[in-house]
C-alpha cells in the first residue's frame, strides 16, 4: 500500500481568455503481491517519482475537463497500464479560485482564491471490479443565529446540559457521495446542484428559515434533500463538526445579556456522522 | 507588557433579521511602573480575566458598529478608566460571516464564512497621545496567469535563474494602513473602496490587465492606487508573500509543455514589503 | 454515530511529589436506534456535555493508571450504564509531559513538553461483543543519513528517477497495534519495549547501521521485530510518511557537491503502509 | 525590503560517524536604492534564487560550526559582495535532530527529532554598522503543578477572577538575548548554559521549587538568572504564552475535586512580555 501527494497548476486558454486549475492529487496503489515488504524485491515497485510524472502527464495531454473526470483518467491509466496494479485509488481536491470580477466585469487572467468549502473526488477500482466514483464538499462553515434548540434528551446523575429551544447552530460541514454507474454525468453541474440542497436544507427558506431539534436532525435534512433531489446520487455521508456557543453570564457584571454576547466552547467538541444510501440505511 | 485574546459573537436583530459580528480582540497594556516584574507586586496588574469581561461588556454595551468603532471604544475605556495604564493597543479581526443567499434571496437568519481576506484594525494609545487608527486585510490570495515577468536583474556566478517575461505572479497579500485624525469616518465604505483598489492594482484593467515587471512594482503599484483614491489613507503598508510557480520540463518524456502545466516551489520562499507614506518614503 | 474530543489534566500526589497526566480523549457512541437522526427524536440521545462529565468523573474517581486502562474503563461504563448504547470507542492521546531534571536531579513538580512520538490507545466494544484494545505512536520522525537506498524498481517510459545505493532514509512514523485478550498487561512497560523495538529495527546496529533496500522493507523490519520480541501484539499496522531529500546539483555553481548538502523535497510526498497479523497477511 | 525562506540539510562525517545539521535559514536584504518598487528598475535587485544559492554554496563551503557562525557568514557574504546592500538580517534556526542512543550506545547515523524547545539565531547589519548577533530558544513548553499564584492585583467592578494560591503554571516560552561584542564565543556552549539557566530559574530547586506570585515575576527572575550568570548576554527578551488551567467544579456531579482535574481555559489567552538589559530597563 503506498500513496502520494502531488500539487500542480493547469492553465488553458481559449483566445485571450486564461482559465486556471489547482490540484492536490493523492493517488493510492496496492500491489498484486507484497514481495516489496516481505523480500525487499523492489522489481514490481512504482516509484513516487514515476507516479508523479503519469499524473502530470495525464493533466498535460487531457487537461482537466472535470476533477472527477481526471481522477477517473488516473485510475484507467494505472489499471490499464501496470498488470501488478491490485487496487488504485485517486484523490483530487481543487485549490478554490475564482475569477476576479472588476465592477462586474469578469478579468480574463486574475483570480482570487475563496475558500467558502472544498470540492474534491475520488475515483476507486479493484482489478477486475467497476471503477465507483466519489465527489464532495468539505471545510464548509455555516451558522444559524436561530431556529435551533436541543431538548428531550436522555438525563440521569451526569447531566447538566440545560435544555435550550433558541441556541446557535453553527459546524463545519464535511459531505461526500457515491454516483452509481457513470454515463456522461455533467459532474460540475451536480455539484454545485448539490451544493445549493445542502445550504437549503441546513438554512430553510429565506425569510423564516427551519427549526432545527438537533445536530443529527439537520444532518439527516441534507441527507434527505439531496437524495430527493439529484437521482444520480446513492449514498450520501455527511459529518457535521460543531461548535457550540454559550451565551455569557452577565449577572455578576450587573447586565442582561440577551442571547447578544456569546463565546465558543472549546471542547467538548463534538461531531455528528451519518450515511445514508437509497434503500438500505447505515448508520456507521 | 502584556495581552491577550478573546474570542467571541456579537449577534443583533432588526425586526426578524439577524445581524452577526464575529471578531477575535487581542488587548496589548503596558503600565506605568514595572513593578509587577520586579517586585513580584501585583497591586496595579489588571488581570486578564478583568480585560475579558471589560471586552465583553463594551460589546454588549455598544454593539460592535464596526471593528474600528469597537477598536476605539476599548482604547478609551483603558485611558480612562485606568490611571495606571501607560500604552493600549487593540487589534480586531473578523471572521468573515457572510449572509446565505438562496436563488438571490437573503437569508434572514443564515450564514457562511467565506475568507476571502480577513478584515482587521488596531487602535493604539499612549497616554497623553493621540489615538492612531489602523485598518487592514491579510490572508488575501490572488493570482494573475498572464502579464508578468521578471527580467534586467543583477547577475553574478552564483546566478541561475533565466529572465522570464511570461511567468506566473501569485502571492498573499498583507494590506495595512494608517487613518490621519479619524472625524467619524465610514470605516465600512473606506475599507471596501480600498480592498477594490488592491484588486485593480493587482489585476489591471479587466480586458487586458498590466504588465508587472516585478513582485516590488505590483506592491508599489497598489500603493500608489491607494493613496491616489483614497484620501483619509496617512500610510500605507504592503507585504506580498510571494508563490512561485515552475513550468514542468518534459522534455524527458517526450512532451512540450508550453506553459499548461506548472508546480509550486516550495523553497525559496520569498516576501517583499514596502511602506509609503504621503510625504515622506519609508522602505523598512 | 457521534463523538467528541476533551481534553484535560489529572495531577496526583504521592507525597510531596506530583505526578501529571493531560490527555485527549475522543469519546464515538453510535445508538441501537437511528430515530435521532430520522426523527428529530432525542429521548435517546447521551448530550456531548454529559459525556464530557462522565469522562471527568471517571478520571477523578479512578485516576489514569495507563492510557490503556482508562480507555477500558470509559468502554465499561458506556456500555453497562446506557442500554441504547450499540458501539463505543474510546480513543486517549497523552500530551508528552516528562519531569524537569536539573544536573540529574528530578524536578518534584515541575515538568517539560517532550514530543518526540505521540502515545495513544484505543479502546472499542460492540454490545455483545469483545473489548478491543489498540495502542500505538505517532508522529514519530526518525532520520538514517545512510544505509539506504532504493534500486531494482519497476521502469517504463515514464521514468526519471535514478537509482540510488546511498540515500537519506527519513520520515514520520505511526504505529498502531492490537492486544489479544487482556489479562492484566503492564501497559506502559510493553508501550516502552514496542517503542525501543521500532527504533532498533529502523537503525540497525549502533555501530554500523543496516542496509534498508526501501521504505517499505523499513516497515516490514518494524513490525516483524515487535511481533517477535513482545508476544502480546495480535496484529501491527505501520504507516512511513517520507521526506525525501536531494542532493542539491552545484555543477553549474562550480562545485562538488558530495551528499554534503540536500534540500527536502515538498512534492511528492510518499508514504508507505502496512498491517501485518500473526498468522495472516493483511496488505491494506 | 525582501525576504526569503530556504529549508536544507548539511551532512558531515568524521571517519564513519555522521553529523546533521537541518536548518531553516531566512535572509532579509534592503537595498540602498528603491528604484524597483518606484520604477519596475530591477537592476540592482539580487533574485530569490540567487540568495539560495549563495545560501547553499556557504554551507557547502563552511558546513554549519553552529548556528551564530553560518548567520555571521551570510551577513559577511552579502557586505562584502553586493555594494547595494543597505541592511542584510540572516535569520537560523534548527530542527532539532538528535543522536539516536540504543541501550545507551549512540548510533552512528541515526537521528530522532525532539522538539523540546527550538533554537535559533540572528545575525544582522547595516552598512557602516556593527554585526549584532542574536540567539534565542522559542517553543519551549513548561509547567509547574504548584508553587504559583495569583493574588494581590488590581479590583474593579469587572472582576470576577478569585485570588489563587495554588495554582497551575503553564506556557510556551520564548527567549531571545544579543551579545556584545563578539570574540570567538562558544555558542553551543553558551546557548546550553542559557537554557539550563530558564530551566533552573522557573521551576526552583528540584526538592522544594520556588514560590511564583505572576508570570510577570517569573519572566523576570529568568531574566535576571540569566543576565547573571552569562556575562556575554547584553539584552534578554522573554515572552511567557500563558495556558490556565482551571480545577473543574463538580459539586453539580456530587465530588469534591481537590485540584484533581483541571481543564485549559483556551480563552482568554494571555501572554506577558519584558526585555531587560544590563544597565537600563526596557519594558515593551
């Protein structure tokens, strides 16, 4: 089992136009046997550096039309070129730049980098098995300053949580999905599809937003909307880092604070996660 | 000497319309006498804890109208409540809360956090002096792909680097400047004017952009566009940490890569800063 | 599926000589029921603030006999207070405090941070199920200036690398293994002989070294010294996270450069990983 | 004014035993001529990649007889060579690699990082200046488990902080002292001397300790330890990060909790700063 990290830039243009596309890409590869480990024969080995160059090479020749698209261009080129090839896995997350606009007008060549959540992929394949393709979102930060409470949970001699029905909902948001068989799937336009269910569904409508019971509820709305949503998806996991605020107590400085003043608890900090596929239900 | 750091939210409502500031303030005292360190003689030492409430209060108090606002209202309270405080400084940062839009419509409650540039500002005292305002923007990653070169430099036997006139300029930029006598300014509006003169310098015009010739010039350049545009700017300084950007030989394998595929270099790492003032050229 | 990550100090005193142990403890619970998520109900639901009491209470009550011990006991309490309780981990990380020294005497309450490898364990049950227990260390960096090289790997058109007979062997070590069943261990006596072990299979032979043909032979060497030297370990998982280094070229500088001077290389990063059990071989 | 960054090791043999040296070195160099940031003039401007180099070739021709020397050799360098250098600061500081020992037996190439406190030096100078040379210790984490408290301070009506006694002291130091004139100085040496000297001045002697009233107190009984014993150190700077501790109430659990277990306050996070010098004091 070995893997890497490789970072590049792709530029392409078309006329005067520039259009620009960072990359990490990990790739993961296992061998057919393990005789690298056990004997120290490195005959079947792939070096790093060879690894690093296919990559490049494949960006150089087919660009990259979609990260999705790249990361399935590696997995076929590992799996079709190198019999001792077991297993290849890619990983390919995107650097967040986007075109500056000057008073509305599109720059043909700067770019400011907005990292308001993280698109990545991956592709995977077994020798032999379908290729199964991932994508997702992570690093997204999103708050509620209402419509958001925790009550009715289970109480005995530990607790001393009050119940709360007007706190802050607010957690950086990890969301990765599995696409059944491939045919042409516009992957940039799901994406961002899916993008909007998941701050639709963590925000509600616009003008009153929706109450939200808990964490794990809001978890599984996301769940639930974009599986309603976008057909093409069939398992969706969604891991939901919170950080909770406590309203300051300032009784003892003579004030009231009415849910104005607020700081972060550092810990405990928790985590909710869930998956959540279309007929079967894992709870992992 | 001492400071310290709070980190906290600040929310407010207008009819059913939340409003969300939240900042990080890091209050800097110095005290008249040493006394504390030398003698061991706490008698005068105002405790961190005392300067957490003291922040906290003045949010609840006055709200945080803007970070400068919020920045001067701290100085003040230290002057004036504390005789035995010789020097305050307060430095405000944001987190860059930005309100959800769904299809176009803002979201009275929601919000996501988009760095894009961090805003901040410090106001600092003496006792007997005047308050000196600044504001500023760090974290600020642009990237033109076009436009820029670097070429006529000093040249010696341990020179390798070739003269390029097509090369990549991508760096983060660190933007501070300093307010003259501050008679209720819009703090708000200046700073975003500025951030669109830092994008303009670095970009040019959003056709063709602006050769730069160098990291140094691009710096100097948004100086100038600064200080021409917006008048209540005394000084201005401007850091660039430089990324640099190598275009992938491949000749080896038997390909040309005409500038499509390049890699960040990780080291040498290299900065340039530069201070202009109105009047007066300081190079630190 | 939730968890939560605190973290805390347990000082204790054996006379006038303290002792002090801080550490993070991640606590995941996943419930018999999904309704929390499905739901919104939450009459099942354990609070992360009760967790936390719970995993305070139990170290004030018990104190932290090992890391390993504590995970155990955090495991036994979930799972015989909470009925709804389907799966526990518990995961304890140590903070690396060793005691002051002054010309060879130990310090009685003070103490400095060492991080030269991270301890951790990992406690997990399944309701009905055994009780695991895992331990290991992480961001172990270790560095051989010679006695490696990498020779005799698979080359195809995409090759560029050279082969090497004295490279820099160098990266960061993460180690995770598996007791069988436990009956009594002494804990931090077995963790001291694993971590003695891993430093003699990568070094070799204080006088001369020994000759490692790969990264991943350097793994293998490491796990079949534990399982050999300490009966205990069921099953060892190594991952080699590697720095390379060249040999930075000066010809054009005018000199020789002989493996006096390398830089690091940033990109790629490799890594390297393996699980080896006592009858059967895993390659993950 | 730029800056740059370079990250290399430097190897060395005597007969089969190694030697490494890992370094971090930034140079910062201010021409006498600002033309390339008026003008886009890059004539005089000596390139990033050519300070690597120049970099590079020292160690290769020099190695590093410590880290003050090779940051003497880089100012000389670049004095004596470039007549449009203004200023040069060349900035080292380690990794902190260390002879892996096997039963008490050092290896003869292997080596183990051990973060216990970083050091690094500062050599800078202006033209016609004297060469000042710096050196310092940064992350050093400590803690005192008694023997610290905090009592007699400054009370308003925004206190809320309770005297204390016993408490916990702990933090990340930072320490940084010039030397006079320099005449052949051990470094290594001295810089050993200085360390044991924080250590010895903040925990006390090892049987009893020594009572600390404020962090304050303790960075200056650093100060003056230091300043007494090491006759080569002119100015020393000490900045104290505060982590606090608080003893977890748990009265609400039905415990008494006797400064048993304590949790970090992450916020508000302190620090306190002194610069103290042989004849005049500075307090910043």
């Amino acid at each position: 089992y070995g893997k890497n990290t490789i970072k590049f830039l792709r530029l392409h243009k078309e006329g005067k136009k520039h259009f620009v596309k960072e990359v990490e890409v990990c790739a993961h590869l296992r061998l057919t046997s393990p005789q690298e480990y056990l004997e120290g024969n490195n005959s079947l080995v792939i070096p790093t550096d060879t690894i690093k160059n296919i990559v490049l090479v494949l960006a150089k020749k087919n660009g990259i039309p979609s990260l999705e698209q790249f990361a399935i261009d590696i997995c076929n080129h590992f799996m079709t070129t190198f019999c001792q090839v077991a297993y290849v896995k890619a990983y390919v997350q995107e650097v967040p730049w986007q075109r500056l606009h000057e008073g509305g007008v599109p720059h043909i060549h700067s770019f400011i980098c907005v990292p308001d959540g993280i698109r990545f992929c991956e592709a995977e394949q077994c020798r032999n098995g379908p290729l199964i393709v991932f994508a997702g979102i992570k690093d997204l930060k999103l708050m509620k300053t209402t419509q958001s409470g925790f009550e009715g949970f289970y109480k005995n001699e530990h607790t001393t949580l009050p119940e709360r029905h007007d706190r802050i909902l607010c957690g950086e948001l990890f969301c990765k999905w599995s696409y059944g068989e491939c045919k042409d799937f516009d992957f940039d336009c799901i994406w961002k599809k899916i993008r909007e269910c998941i701050l639709e569904a963590f925000a509600g409508p616009p003008d009153c937003g929706e109450y939200s019971p808990s964490y794990q509820k809001t978890v599984n709305c996301i769940q639930m909307l974009v599986l309603s949503r976008v057909s093409q998806v069939q398992v969706i996991e969604v891991v939901l880092n919170n950080t909770f605020y406590n309203v300051v107590d300032m009784k003892n400085l003579g004030l009231t604070n009415d849910k104005e003043v607020l700081v972060p608890v550092e810990a405990p900090y928790g985590s909710c996660a869930c998956t959540l596929g279309r007929k079967k239900f894992f709870e992992a």
